[in-house]
C-alpha cells in the first residue's frame, strides 16, 4: 500500500497552485484503487468568488480533484512518472451527483478506483467524501499520451 506526502504527489502531477487538489494520498493500490486527501480552506483562490457570502467549493473542481487522484493511481499502476513528453487527460464523465456542499474546513476524501483499463485508456468509478458523507459521485475516463516533439 502507497502513501505519498505532497512533495511525492507534486512528482506525479504536472499540477502547481492553485490547481493542485490532492495533499496527500492516504493509501494506494497499484491498479485497483486510491485514496487521496484534500484540506479544504477559506484561503482557496475561487471562494471570494463563488459564493462569496455562502462560500462552497465549485463541484468542477470537486470532480477535478477526482481526476487528479484517479492520475496518480494511473501513474502507479503504470510504473511511470509524468515529464515533459507525456500527460494524462482528463477524457470523459459520466453520471456525476453531486449530494452536499463543500466548504472551508472540510477535508474531502477522495476515492477512485480502476474499473477499466486498456491501451492508456482508464476507466474509474469515483466518490468524494466529507466525514464518510457522500459529497460527489461519478465516473471518469482519462487517457494518457505521449506529447509530440
């Protein structure tokens, strides 16, 4: 079982502030599942604008830190560390729910697993949680790829 600290994550994804969603990987399986943390804070960049009186965490972003956990998962599976001549796209989504908010202080656990895998096409069953409650729920698809020089 894997765990990373967020110097270890910054080496799996090309992700830098305030992109960057995952502080930490709990526990990871190599090609089955991960387990990933991230601190939500009153500090993030897009609360003064998205809600600003009722502050809550955009659900694409939500659904974003799934993706950047179902990456790292896919790295690990694969062996690899992204560089510069390759990337992992986010490719798809399908029957996302969102079913409470995200807020400052909340810390979102997020869990994806491989469903499916083939020719660098992964397929992952995700859900967000906050204190074991339901924040999210969807299935990703992500693609990795060789950049051309």
């Amino acid at each position: 079982m894997t765990t990373l600290d967020v110097q270890q994550v910054l080496e799996y994804l090309p992700h830098r502030f305030p992109m960057l969603l995952i502080d930490r990987v709990l526990e990871c399986e190599s090609g089955k599942s991960i387990k990933a943390l991230k601190n939500v804070t009153i500090n993030e960049p897009f609360f003064p604008g998205h809600y600003p009186h009722q502050p809550v965490m955009p659900g694409v972003l939500v659904i974003e830190a799934l993706a950047q956990a179902a990456a790292i998962l896919s790295f690990i599976t694969l062996g690899i560390k992204p560089d510069d001549q390759s990337v992992y796209y986010f490719a798809g989504i399908d029957n996302a729910r969102f079913k409470r908010p995200v807020v400052p202080g909340d810390q979102l656990i997020l869990e994806a697993t491989l469903t499916r895998s083939m020719r660098g096409i992964g397929k992952y069953s995700v859900v967000a949680r906050v204190d074991g409650v339901v924040a999210a729920e969807a299935e990703l698809m992500a693609v990795y790829r060789k950049n051309e020089p």
